[in-house]
C-alpha cells in the first residue's frame, strides 16, 4: 500500500498523444490529448516522427499533471499503452531515430510478405507468432528499415542500433537510455516472438536478417522496467501493453471467456482464453494478454476494418447525418430496416471472412425504403460484424461467450447496443469509464508497486453504467441474421467475378 495519490497512464495512440491521471477508484482526475503529424510519403505509405510521439507524449503528461497540481512524489506509477506494430529505430549512443516511425498502417512492405508467403513461411508464422504473415506487424517495417536505410546497417553492424514499438521508445526516452525493454503483448504483434516460448525467434530473425542485439528485453506487462526522473522525481514505470490488450485488461477481462468489444473508428475484439494459446479455425489472431503477474494468458482477436468509419460515411460523403450521434434518431424512427442490409466493405472483409477484394454492398432495396432504413442498416452492419466475431471465438475457443463488455465511441449508441444483444443473444455490458486502454495501463502500473492490492480490488471499481438484456424472440434473431449471411455472399460474389475476371 502506498499513500500517494494517482497512477499515470501514457496511452500513445495512432493519431494522438493521451496522458490520464486515475486516482484509486479508477477515477479520471486529469486528460490532455494533442494530435500530432501524419507523414504519408507516398500512397499506402504512413510515417510518423518519434521525436513527435515522445514530445507530444511528454507534452500531454506535464499538462496534464499541472492542470491539478500534482508533484511527482504523489505519482505512484507510470503505465505505458502504445499504437501496436509501429516500428522505431534509433541510435543507442545518441539516441537519434534513424528513420521516421513506420505506421502499422503502411503497406510498403507488402512485397516482402507476399515473397515470404510464396517462400512458404505461412504455416510458420501461424504455428509460431499466432499471425498470419501480413505487413502489419513490425518484422517486414524493421527488415525494410536495415535493408533500404544505410546507417541502420552501419549502426547494427557496430552494436548501436535499437528497435522498439512505441513503448519500448518511450520507455528508453524515460529512463534516459537506461532501459531497452517491451512487454509481451507488443513482443507477440511484431511477427518475430513465439508466443509459446516467449522469447524471439531464431527462425523468423534469420529470414528478415535481423541481429539480436537491436531487440528489447521482453518482460511481463506488470512489473517495474525502471524509474524516469522527468517529472522531477523518480518515478517507476511499471506496465505496459498494447492498445487492445490494455482496454481488455481495463475492462477486467482476467479470465478465460471474459471478452470486450471496442467500436471505434473499426472494431476490436479480444477475448481471454486463459493459459491455452488457441490456435483459430475461422481467420482470428492469437496473441498474448496483459496479466498482473508472470503468468500468460493468451486472447483471440478479430478485427472488423469498418466500424465508426460505416457512421462517418453516412455523416461525411453520404450526408444524411449531421453528427454521429444523430444516428440513434434516424434508427428508432422506425421499426426495423425494411429488409435493406449495408455490409461496409469498404476495403474488403477480415475475420471470419478474408475478402480482400470485397466492397460494399446494399441490398434489399425496395421503393418505401426511405432514409431511416438506410441509416439503421448500417448501424446494424456494425452489430452483425461484430457477431460474425462473436461466433467465430465461440466455435474456435469451444468457450460460452454470455456477456461482452463494451468501449469506444460507438457504444454510446444505446440502439446499436441494443441490437447487439438482441442479435447475439447475450447480455451487453457497458461501463462507466470508457477510457479503458488508458484505464488498463493504469492498473497494470498500479497493481506492480501495490497502489491496487489486487485484482479483486480493480473489478470493485468495474462499474456498470448500463446493462442490455436479449428481448427479440429466436425466431426474428434467425431471421435477422440469415438475411445478414445473405448479403454478405453478395459482396463476396462481387470480389470473386472481380478476381475470375482478372484471371481470364
Ligand atoms: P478511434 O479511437 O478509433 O479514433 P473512437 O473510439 O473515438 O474511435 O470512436 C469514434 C467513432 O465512433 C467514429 O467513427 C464515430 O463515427 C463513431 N461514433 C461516435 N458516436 C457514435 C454514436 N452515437 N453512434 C454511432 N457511432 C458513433
């Protein structure tokens, strides 16, 4: 037990630095946010500055403790939560990037993937990372970087050069060098850890021609890495983990069954299958959560690519909303959609479906569909996607999912909320602090210098704001979701005559 009085969570995000201070019931007491600049070189190319992500970072932190005049002796830890996969190099010696960060969104090394995949590794990749071979994750970003930037090699060659996700930059920057570590949920999105083993793997650093002298130290997500004196005073940063292993552990997703949801700009879902990795029949990713202690869990994770995005259409290109919000309206207006399905294909399909040349598709268009319909299809588009993950961790864990607990800017959409439970016939869970990536860094740090006792002590603070209970009846739900799979062959249909034609 310590008297002091708040943790810190450093939650650095894609296109934002956040600094949140919590007292002891969980509360937020203080949050300064700042955008910083996104560095598109080229088409499909994203960079960001590390010296701009640890700026804004450090920026965001002071604001934020100066706005209620907190020192750094009533700072009882530091968590760090992180954009995953973003890659970073820098000089060990004078702590200079080599080159800027490389966005988890950038498709530079798509080539790369697509020869690994022809070379056979895909099975490897599956067996040994939980992944599936995709320019996503930070391998191919970092075997881009020492191939394609001369003094990355250089530095390698001589011992000097450092690779991190955004944490372990950060972390490095806090600790003045001292520190070059990741925790095992970043460790296991970069295409170059075995989860099993927890350790990086000999196999996939020799393909990317990677020397194990730039990797982090991999440590457990709890635990403390190192003090910073940045904030006059040594302070211990003491957890870390990745955005979506964060807002799980946020949400007290301890437990094997215990899932989240988040409906942001897309859609992430995890959920804790315990101590066995499982290895997904339907398309997920297996990954490693954030635990308060050394034991690993592990968590299935489906992403949908359109989410929020779907809302944002209707509102930005579509312009039939004013504000996202007035979403909820247009849905209660009428009873249901009128037979019409919106699948936001945008940029094809993920899980269960990997589509990649699926787009979006509408049907069931009839003369009396007017507005309303349209804009209730879509909100709906994003419970049905959500259900296809639901179904699929179901199927591949062999676990009961009962209630799924709810974050992000759509699920203050209590219609949409609704329609999920109904849907998928489970109990939707939506707590009072939505914050829960920051919120899950908090109690990782928190929990590591005994500012929380214990976990129990954290789902004490779990607080409820709203419960939604199933109240359509089987058959309508069957119904539903039967004219859902319907259009979703559409927009398959559409992708595969776009491939047939090619090919011919
Ligand atoms: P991210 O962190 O991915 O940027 P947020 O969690 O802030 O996203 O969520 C923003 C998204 O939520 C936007 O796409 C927005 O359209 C959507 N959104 C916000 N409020 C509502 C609402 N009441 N109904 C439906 N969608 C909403």
């Amino acid at each position: 037990m310590t008297d002091k009085k708040y943790v810190i969570a450093m939650d650095q995000g894609t296109t934002s630095s956040r600094a949140v201070l919590f007292d002891r019931s969980g509360s937020i007491v203080s949050m300064v946010q700042k955008e910083f600049r996104q560095i598109y070189p080229k088409p499909g190319w994203v960079e960001h500055d590390p010296m701009e992500i640890w700026s804004t970072q450090m920026g965001v932190t002071m604001e934020a403790m100066q706005r209620i005049d907190a020192r750094a002796d009533e700072i009882a830890a530091i968590g760090i939560t992180n954009q995953r996969e973003t890659t970073v190099v820098w000089d060990a010696v004078t702590g200079r990037p080599v080159y800027n960060a490389i966005v988890w969104q950038c498709r530079r090394t798509s080539g790369i993937i697509d020869k690994m995949k022809a070379d056979g590794w895909e099975e490897t990749v599956r067996e040994k990372t939980g992944l599936l071979p995709d320019a996503y994750f930070s391998a191919s970003k970092l075997g881009w970087i020492l191939d394609n930037v001369p003094e990355a090699a250089e530095l390698a060659k001589a011992g000097r050069l450092r690779f991190g996700t955004v944490d372990s930059w950060l972390l490095w920057n806090l600790t003045d060098g001292r520190v070059h570590a990741t925790d095992r949920t970043n460790a296991s999105r970069t295409m170059l850890f075995d989860i099993r083993k927890l350790c990086w793997d000999d196999d996939l650093l020799g393909y990317f021609r990677i020397p194990k002298s730039v990797l982090p130290e991999v440590r457990p997500s709890s635990g403390i890495y190192g003090y910073t004196d940045r904030f006059g005073g040594g302070i211990p940063v003491c957890g870390v983990a990745g955005d979506q292993q964060a807002a799980l552990f946020g949400q007290c997703g301890f437990g094997p069954g215990d899932a989240k949801n988040t409906y942001g700009t897309g859609g992430f879902m995890l959920m804790n299958t315990g101590g066995d990795a499982v290895r997904s029949k339907n398309g997920l990713l297996t990954t490693v959560a954030a635990s308060a202690d050394e034991t690993v869990n592990y968590a299935l994770e489906g992403s949908v690519f359109v989410a929020g995005a779907a809302i944002q259409w209707l509102r930005d290109e579509m312009r039939m909303l004013r504000t996202s919000s007035q979403s909820e309206e247009y849905c209660r207006a009428v009873p249901d959609s009128n037979g019409v399905y919106v699948v936001p294909a945008f940029s094809g399909l993920g899980a269960p479906y990997w589509q990649q040349y699926a787009r979006g598709t509408i049907v069931g268009l009839t003369r009396g569909v007017s507005k309303e319909h349209f804009v209730r299809a879509t909100v709906e588009s994003l419970a049905y996607q959500t259900n296809d993950l639901i179904t699929a961790m179901k199927e591949d864990a062999g676990i009961e999912i009962n209630s799924l607990r709810v974050d992000g800017g759509a699920s203050a959409n209590d219609f949409l909320m609704q329609f999920q439970s109904d849907i998928s016939g489970i109990s939707i869970q939506r707590p009072s602090c939505v914050e829960t990536t920051a919120l899950g860094a908090a109690y990782l740090a928190g929990l590591a210098v005994g500012y929380w006792a214990d976990k129990d002590e954290i789902k004490r603070n779990w607080r409820r704001e709203r419960e939604f209970l199933p109240q359509a009846d089987e058959k309508t739900r069957e119904k539903l979701l039967k004219g859902w799979r319907r259009a979703v062959k559409c927009a398959e249909f559409w992708a595969k005559e776009e491939n047939d034609g090619e090919s011919e």
